[in-house]
C-alpha cells in the first residue's frame, strides 16, 4: 500500500508540473479541439456509447477524409491504427518505426476534423510509466477519446510476432497506473493480444484481469471464436473489445452482445481504397482511360458532405468569399 499510495503522489505531482509547462507554452488549434462551456469531452461521450445498451462499431479510418465518411454513414465511433501514421508518413507497414509523438500528432489531426470520438491506438504509449504518463495527459488534453495501448515489446511489434516480446504483467500494470492517474475522463485499453511467453490463453486472461483491475476501462482480446469471448467477460468483468467485421464475427450488434463485446473496430479500410486505385492506375496504363473505374467514384452527395462543403461555403459567404466548393471538382 505505501508503495501504491507513493507511486500516485508522485504521478500527481508530476501532473501538476506538466499542467503548469504546458499553460505557459504556446498551444497550436489542432491540439485544443473548440468545446463549447459545459459540454461533454470525448473521452465522457465515448464512455457513455461504451456503457450504453447497444454495443458500439468504430469503423476503422486512416486519414481524415476516411474518418470523415465514417461520420457521415453515421457510425458513433472512429478507430485510427497505428498503420495508419506508418503507411502515411513512410509508407511502411504497421512495424513500429513511427514514434508516440508520430502516432499522436496524426490522431490528433484526424480528432480536430471530426465530430464523433476517435479511438487512437499509440502501440505502447511510451513504454515506460512516466512517458505513459506524459502522452496520456496529452492524448486527452488533444481532444482524444480513447488511447489503446499494448503489452508488446518493440521487436515483437515489428516483426507481426515473429520475434518474442511480451512485457512483464508487473511492468504493464505499472503503465495503466500511469495511465489512469494522468487522464481525466479519457478511456483506456489495455490491449492483450501478444501469445504470452508460455503461448497460454490461460496466462493470457490472467494478464487481461489484471490489467482491468488496474485501471484499463476496456480490455482488447483477440481470441479464436465468439464463445471464447464469453468465457473472457466472465474472467475480465470489463467491457470487451475486439477486431470485428472478418467472415467469423461479423459487424453486427448481435454478434457483438452475443460475445459479450461492448466495443468493436473493423478491419483496416486503407487496403480496399488502394485496391480502387490500383484498378484505376491498371485501367489508366492499359487503355488511356479511366472511365470503369470512375464508376465506383463517391457519390458527390456524399462527397460534399465529406468535404463539408456546405457549412464551407456558408462561411465564405459570411466574409463576402465565392463559394468555396470549385465548379472543376
């Protein structure tokens, strides 16, 4: 107990200087998302869809125009991977070549552009408590809902689990403490998804329990079928989240209540947009043309309100602008 009750003081305390440095220093727009007086932060209303009676889909984005739509179609929630700042700053895949401060920046544009919560996955938050600690405060302070962060070491990460590398439970828990101590209404998911040393499902849940109980809101499992995420509720006693939306677990809100998972993302989307591209590019080399694959062009409906063109054009007309939306688009 002594222990526990120092390691808060001193996370407190290291809060206050943090808040003190951070309101002497310049602050950019993107990283102070407009609230109105009395509103509820992300991190509330991303709490409240999580606790609510249906289950809630975070549709996977990987750029603002994607999050965009996702908005748009009407989903409550954004999830942004982490191979999204890979594959957009160095086109690389998801290896962990990108740093935190990376992973934040991009989350944090994508959050300032859009009205729904969005859920940022930062790998490992900064791997150790302090840094933990240091990015939490400001992933919610950017206007995130909710960080995931995991259990897995660098090398494990880069190698898609090749390489062993999960980090020890004590030094995971230590990291959630943190976590929690820093953020105010921000969710927290601990994600558990590394085959532990022992490649035991038991040791795995073991972890996923005890990374509930300290301090993660929801717990992210990836397990083999629906009824072993009921057996994992029962364990964890924290809403679940998972990967849905594969032939197995489909999207859907009965799926999800029937495996007792409270929040889901879907698949990576960057891979269908560039199967669309890669079709006009093919079309375009081989016949000077890309008329077929302008068929699958978004509807400019739906365009213009991805754009926000409307609200736009009303703000130009407010200043005695043309209208922002060209007549060549």
């Amino acid at each position: 107990m002594t222990n526990d009750t120092s390691r808060r003081e001193f996370f407190q305390a290291a809060g206050l200087a943090a808040g003190l440095m951070a309101a002497a220093a310049p602050v950019t727009a993107a990283a102070q998302p407009a609230r109105a007086a009395g509103a509820a932060s992300m991190g509330a209303r991303f709490r409240a869809l999580m606790n609510g009676p249906e289950p809630l889909i975070c549709a996977n984005a990987y750029d603002t125009m994607s999050a965009r739509l996702i908005e748009v179609h009407g989903f409550k929630g954004v999830f942004l991977g982490s191979s999204a700042a890979n594959q957009s700053f160095l086109g690389l895949p998801d290896q962990a070549v990108v740093t935190v401060s990376e992973l934040l920046d991009y989350a944090t544009v994508v959050a300032s552009n859009v009205s729904i919560p969005v859920v940022a996955d930062l790998d490992d938050l900064g791997a150790t408590p302090l840094n933990v600690y240091r990015f939490s405060k400001q992933a919610e302070r950017n206007g995130i809902a909710c960080v995931a962060f995991d259990d897995r070491m660098p090398l494990n990460r880069a190698t898609a689990y090749a390489a062993p590398g999960v980090r020890p439970k004590a030094q995971m828990i230590d990291n959630i403490r943190a976590a929690s101590d820093a953020r105010t209404d921000m969710v927290l998911i601990a994600r558990c998804l590394a085959p532990t040393p022992n490649n035991s499902y038991t040791e795995m849940l073991d972890r996923a329990a005890a990374y509930a109980e300290a301090g993660a809101d929801l717990v992210w499992l990836g397990m083999r079928t629906s009824q072993d995420y009921v057996n994992a509720a029962g364990i964890v006693k924290k809403p679940l989240f998972a990967v849905i939306g594969g032939p197995n677990f489909p999207a859907t809100v009965e799926a999800m209540k029937a495996a007792h998972v409270a929040v889901g993302q879907t698949p990576p989307m960057v891979n269908i947009a560039l199967g669309a591209v890669d079709r006009a590019l093919t079309e375009l080399q081989t016949t000077g043309k890309i008329t077929e694959s302008s068929k699958g062009n978004l509807a400019r409906a739906t365009s213009d309100k991805v754009e926000q063109v409307e609200e736009l054009n009303a703000r130009s007309a407010k200043y005695n602008l043309p209208k922002g939306s060209a007549s060549e688009r």
